[in-house]
C-alpha cells in the first residue's frame, strides 16, 4: 500500500480542447500544495475514434499524439510532446505518475479479414454453435501512419473473437476456429473473457511477447511510477502477474500498480491470492455502499459501511475511492454518490488510514456535462486534516445504524450520518478541553466528549488550541 493520496485526473466528459495534458501541468503545483501525492492519467494513445476517443477504445499503443492517424495527429489529450512534459512537471513537484493501461482489446482496425468462427451465446459462454461461418472481422492492424517503435502486424491469429461480422452487418460474440476463451477470468457469463472490439488472445506468445516489448518502451519513455491497468477481469489473471513482474525487474522500481476489477469482495479477494497480490485492487465493494448509504432515504445501517470491503480483508492492496469514470452520470457503470452525501463517502476514505485513497477529478474539480459542482473546498480541507491528524491511535465508533464516527488522539473527531443527526461519546485523548467544528464547541472531560452530527451531514472537529 502506498502513502499518500491520489487524484484520478480525468473525467469522461472533458472536452478535447484545451488540452488535458496542458490543463494538468499547469495545477500541477497546486494539487501538490493541496496534498495530491500520485496522479492517475487517462489512457495516452490513440483510439479509434481520434480526438473523441477518451483511449479505451485502443487503436495504437505506440502512438501518444505523434503521427497521424484516425484523422489526427493528437490524441483527446494532446499530443506526445505534452504528454511527456506533463509527466516532467508532476515529478518535478515530487508527485508520483500512474498510467493508465489497457491491453484488453483493440479497436479501429486498418483492414478486415475472412475467419472462419463459431457464434456464442453472449450471455452463456459455454454454449458455442457448433456451426462454423466464414465472417469479415476487423483484426488486421498494420498502423501504416507510424514507421518505427514497432514493426509487429496484427491479425485474426492474434485475437479470440469478435462482436461484429461486417459481411452480414450483423452483432453478436464470434469465437475463432481454434481459439478458446481463458479459464483464469471472471466467471460472470460463465466467462467474461470477451469484453470489447478484438479480443487480444493472451494464450498466443507473439501477444504477450509484444505486449511486454510494449510495456518497456512505455515505461523507458514515459518514466512513469506505476500503472491503473484496465478490465482485469477479462485477462487471463497469470498474464498481469508475468507482465508487472517483468516491468518492475525492468525499472528497478515498485511501479506501484491497482487494478480495476468490477466484483463482489469474494471475488477480488480470489485475484489478489490468485496472483500472489501483484497488485492493489480498487475497493469496489466500498464503492457501493457508499452509494447504497446516499440512496437508501436514510435506511441503509452505517454499521455496515466497511463490511465485506476490500480495505477491510486486505486494506495493504485496497484503493479506496468514492467515484470515478466509469460511475459518473451517463455512464455503463453508473452508480454516482449523491451530492449531498460526498463528504461523507470522502471522509471514510481521507480521513482514515487504511487503504489507499484515490480523489475522482469530476469531484474535485466538477462535472460541467452535468452541472455537477466541484466539491474542490471541503476535499482540500479534508487533505489538509489527513495531513496533520490522520495517524497514530484511532478508536472507531462504527456502533450505530444512523450515525457513526471515529477520533484520533491527534486531535481530529469525525462523526457522519445519512439518516437523522444526533451526538455519540467518544474518547479523543486527555490533553484536550475542548473541539470545534467551527459551528459547535465541544468541551472534553476525562479524554471524552459528546459530539454533535447534524442531520444528513459530516462534521468534523479538531482541536481548540
């Protein structure tokens, strides 16, 4: 687990000008003042759908805004010039960099070929037709706009299946003569190895193989700190632990790295063991209680907040977060934290010392797609709070369906609810007479006070010196 606190830094509706990469470098200094520790980049190359591609729809993983494809030279973000700068800029203030990685698929290819396949049962993956069809698949990916980094070619051998069969312009899930989905997936659909556009078959070596030549290129360019690797769920599981392996014997570096598993606790638990926890996980399970808590009207039993969460199993290899890309408005994920319960959500994850915590841009700094204001005072001021009173000795109040909290000895006392307010005793130390939150004076006796929770609110009380 590291220290410190990261930032997302992206929403998926930004637009693409002006660019990110230039918005960035420029806040950078502010968001290490803030105490913003690493930063999360959105995937950097080209996508298939150019300037309007947020990068999970893969196109070209060699190509971070340099030559011009897909109607384009840069990509959503900028072009490579000011990617790299960008990432210059956030170590020059001593903030770590994370990239975001997706080797799932590919899209956007440059030509189709004639496979032979068979259909599958999209919603039961066992079940394949024992038909074969000859369809027009998009899996040849010559990249003829780029001339060096790499002269691998892609072709229908170096993927499993398909969605789409362009001679019959008919959708559906095609799995390739002699290819087979990986076992070591998510068992959702019975397999949820096939996710999206050409489906990167890691059971060939040539795909691995580049895959890693890939990955050091990437890292010796960029000299990122670590990685967000995208939909893990739907790699063979035994392909991340032997590429993160190679990366970091590569580097000489932690490169620390999370990866984004959609599951319940039991499954992500199963991931860490079964890859010898070669990575952290983001704690999706805590996610949702969050978002239980803030649409229940007030019924969901705050006692059960952290339970069954990843940061409560393994919180060394839990990042914690309240939203992100895939869970705001308008999204396949969508699972937005009410406004009005944020705080709440973000002082579980700031002001507590386990796990990982990651700030989701569109939080921070808003959601203008959606009118969504930036909540960017009340997060500096909990970072500010994490700073000076987040360690040492916590007692947790977690004892009460409607409102509970925790202190530290250091001086800090939380105390939330998403139901009616009311107060709760709890022990903060005996070097103090009394705590504000700026709206109540709480006088301490004998190392106890009773703390005031308004309704449906966070309040947050330090010290009076």
């Amino acid at each position: 687990m590291k220290k410190g606190v990261m930032m997302q830094g992206f929403e998926w509706y930004l637009p693409s000008s002006p660019h990110l990469w230039k918005i960035l470098r420029i806040n950078a200094f502010k968001l290490k003042k803030a105490g913003i520790t690493a930063i999360w980049l959105p995937p950097a190359y080209k996508g298939a759908y150019g300037v309007n591609d947020t990068g999970y729809g893969v196109y070209d993983h060699y190509d971070l805004g340099e030559f011009k494809s897909k109607n384009t030279i840069r990509t959503k973000y900028g072009t490579q010039k000011e990617y790299l700068w960008c990432i210059k800029m956030f170590h020059l203030f001593g903030i770590d960099v994370y990239a975001d990685i997706v080797l799932n698929h590919l899209m956007g290819a440059d030509a189709m070929e004639q496979v032979i396949a068979y259909k599958v049962d999209a919603y039961h993956r066992h079940k394949v037709s024992k038909r074969k069809r000859v369809i027009r698949a998009s899996t040849y990916f010559s990249f003829p706009s780029r001339d060096k980094y790499s002269d691998f070619i892609y072709n229908s051998k170096h993927f499993t299946s398909v969605d789409y069969d362009a001679s019959k312009h008919q959708h559906g899930l095609y799995l390739f003569k002699g290819k087979h989905f990986s076992e070591n997936v998510d068992d959702e659909y019975e397999n949820y190895d096939y996710l999206m556009g050409a489906d990167l078959d890691y059971n060939n070596p040539e795909v691995v193989e580049e895959a890693i030549q890939w990955g050091l290129w990437y890292k010796d360019i960029t000299h990122l700190d670590g990685f967000r690797c995208d939909a893990i769920k739907h790699i063979d599981s035994s392909f991340y632990e032997h590429w993160i392996t190679i990366m970091r014997k590569h580097s000489k570096k932690e490169l620390f790295t999370v990866g984004e598993y959609w599951g319940d606790i039991n499954h992500l638990c199963h991931y860490l063991e079964s890859t010898h926890f070669c990575m952290s996980l983001f704690d999706v399970p805590l996610h949702y209680h969050f978002y239980d808590a803030s649409h229940s009207n007030g019924y969901y039993d705050m006692r059960e907040l952290f339970n069954n969460t990843l940061v409560q199993r393994y919180d060394k290899y839990a990042v914690t977060f309240v939203d992100n890309h895939d869970t705001q408005p308008g999204q396949s994920l969508t699972s937005f934290i009410e406004d009005w319960f944020k705080p709440q959500a973000y002082a579980c994850i700031l002001l507590r010392e386990q796990g990982y915590p990651c700030i989701f841009y569109g939080d921070y700094y808003g959601i203008p797609h959606d009118h969504i204001n930036p909540k960017k005072d009340i997060l500096d001021y909990m970072l500010k709070l994490r700073k000076q009173y987040v360690e040492g000795i916590r007692h947790d109040y977690i004892d009460d369906p409607d409102v509970i909290g925790w202190t530290y000895e250091t001086g800090l006392a939380v105390i939330l609810t998403n139901s009616k307010g009311g107060t709760k005793r709890m022990f903060v130390g005996k070097k103090y007479k009394h705590m504000t939150d700026g709206n109540h004076i709480i006088d301490i006796i004998d190392g106890y006070g009773e703390f005031i929770c308004d309704e449906a609110s966070l309040n947050l009380y330090i010290a009076q010196k």
